[in-house]
C-alpha cells in the first residue's frame, strides 16, 4: 500500500472539509475511496509562511525580499534549478541547523568522525558554514534562506574559498543578495513558499515563479525545516537531524532569545507564562519560546502522515521527538542507517 501527501486550495479543501464532516467521514478516507483503494492520500490545504508566521511579518519583509530577487535575477538566470541538482551517495541525509545540539557535536568531536566516514549527503544552513569547515566538517550544501544583509557575516571568511569546489549552495530566490554574491561557486535556486501561489491574483509566490522558473517549496519559516524539506523534496529514505532544535539549552539568558525585542516591554509574569515554557527531553532542561513552537507545529504537521522516510533525531537539546520521529545519537544513528 502507499502513501501520498496531497496539497490542495483552501477553496477547495474548506468544501471537502465541510462535506466530510456532514456525512461523517475523514477527509482521508473520501479521497482513498474515490481515488485508489490501494493508496492512502493526506489531504490538507497548503501550509505557507503566511500561515507560519502571520500577514504583518510578511508584509514587513516583503519589500527586502523583493528587492533581493530583483538584485539576484542576474545570477538565477545563469544558475540552475533546485530540480536539476543531482544526488550522489546514498539515500542518508544529515541536516545540520545551527541549534544548541550542533554546538555540543562538534565540542565532543563525534561530528567530525561520523561525516568523515559518511557516504551519504551532509546539508547544513549558512550560520554554521564556517564553522563546519574550521572543525574538519565539509557539508555537500549548503542553503541560505534568510534574506537579511546581516546573513553576509555568517559566511564572509576565507575558509569558504578554500571549499568553493567541494560544495554546492541552494539559495532561496529572496536570500540576502550579499551571500549570493560572495559564493563562487555552483549554484541552485528555489523559490520559498510564501502564501498560496494557487490563488494566482492575489500571490507572491505565483509572481515570483513567473518570474524565475524555479521549483516552489515549503521552508517552515527556517533554514532548519528547509533543509529537510530539500531532503523530503530529492527523495532521501533516511533523513538525520542535528542542530534542528527549536529550543534553547536552560542557561539561555532571555535577553538573547529572539522572542525577547517583542515581548520585553510586559512583565516578567506575563513573559514566562505566555510566551515560554520548559520541558524535559532528553534527560536535558530545555526552553522553548512561541516562535520555535509555531515552528514545531508547522514542521510536525509536514511530517506527521509520512511513513515511507525514516526521520532521526540525534540533538540531544531538541524538542522535535514526537512519531514519526525516532531519536538516537549520532554513534547509534551512523551504527544503524550508516555502516
């Protein structure tokens, strides 16, 4: 039996949705008696930035990002498609985010030995690029989604140029013009998922496709997410996670959490009661702030219904444990998927 994920309009999947509940029927099941009775479809209305993170954010960015994809058309036009990148190795992927579990990966040593004998392909975000390489771990991408200039600071070492044929980076079309233009070598473009390009009058996204050509997909709202998503997208059965978090190690100090600039002006109550909350994983405090709990909902949502790809966890300060992820260490995770 095989399963399949189905995205439609929201029109669409609001009368589906109503129809279903009028005769008692999960949506899943009309589908999977009109289609195949062989096939199991998901079905659910597109989850977009917009949904993620609201219309005011979107239209606070909206004119960087637009701006960004004016200045990078010049080297879209010369580069290729996401679509056309070719994997080679094996069906593992390792996607490395920039969260508190990276950092402890690389200070016990135990990154370096797994990627130095994986035969797999390593993804990681641009906020840890430099870092990676200066600890002797050289990523096969990787991707930049963030289109904030300040994204610049995170790759503008030397030590890139040194790696220039090693790597491959996949830009999103509205990543920061300033890190598109510091990388020397091959690049491969998406266009980020920004609200419903199927409502054609009223979408950014449709426009920016139209404009660009490039292969549409969801990012979560973050580079962590996105890597996964890449993965999920080039059809990996296994799919390693270190770093994608969603959480802060319990010595953060609120000031440096990204939440804090919004929120900081209410009481110190109001903060800790609304907007962060701590959990136990992992044998490891950790905290969470509404952000990152937008961002798990979201992820979770992508990845609930799909068993055909095996999802590990091996952040020990991650919040991301629930089915179908399966959690494990780095050494458990390169015993079992890689030797």
């Amino acid at each position: 039996m095989s399963t399949m994920h189905v995205y439609i309009n929201e029109a669409d999947f609001l009368k589906l949705k109503s129809a279903s509940e009028t005769h008692g029927i999960e949506i899943s099941s009309v589908i999977h008696n009109i289609v195949n009775n062989n096939d199991i479809i998901y079905i659910s209305k597109p989850v977009t930035l917009t949904d993620i993170i609201g219309d005011n954010t979107v239209k606070d960015k909206l004119f960087m990002w637009s701006q960004n994809l004016k200045k990078n058309l010049r080297v879209i036009d010369q580069s290729n498609d996401i679509s056309e990148l070719k994997i080679s190795g094996s069906d593992v992927s390792l996607c490395i985010a920039n969260g508190p579990s990276f950092h402890d990966g690389i200070k016990t040593g135990e990154l370096k030995n797994i990627v130095s004998d994986f035969d797999g392909s390593v993804f990681t975000c641009e906020r840890n690029l430099v870092k990676c390489l200066k600890n002797g771990i050289v990523p096969d991408y990787f991707v930049s989604l963030d289109g904030d200039p300040v994204m610049k600071t995170f790759i503008d070492d030397p030590i890139i140029d040194e790696y220039t044929n090693d790597m491959k980076a996949i830009f999103s079309i509205t990543a920061s013009d300033e890190v598109v233009d510091r990388w020397k070598g091959e690049s491969f473009f998406f266009c980020p998922y920004i609200d419903n390009p199927m409502n054609v009058r009223n979408s950014c996204t449709a426009v920016m496709q139209c404009m660009t050509k490039c292969t549409a997909l969801h990012t979560g709202g973050n580079c962590g997410s996105t890597l996964v998503f890449l993965s999920m997208y080039k059809k990996f059965s296994t799919i390693a996670m270190l770093g994608i978090d969603f959480a802060y190690k319990n010595d953060i100090n609120l000031n440096d959490t990204q939440i804090w600039s919004i929120i900081s002006d209410q009481s110190e109550d109001e903060i800790l009661s609304n907007f962060y909350k701590k959990i136990n994983k992992f044998n490891n405090e950790i905290i969470i702030d509404s952000i990152f709990d937008t961002f798990i909902k979201s992820f979770m949502t992508w990845i609930k219904p799909i068993d055909s790809i095996d999802f590990i966890q091996c952040g020990k300060y991650s919040a991301l444990d629930e089915h179908p992820i399966k959690c494990m260490n780095l050494i458990e995770f390169f015993n079992n998927y890689v030797r």
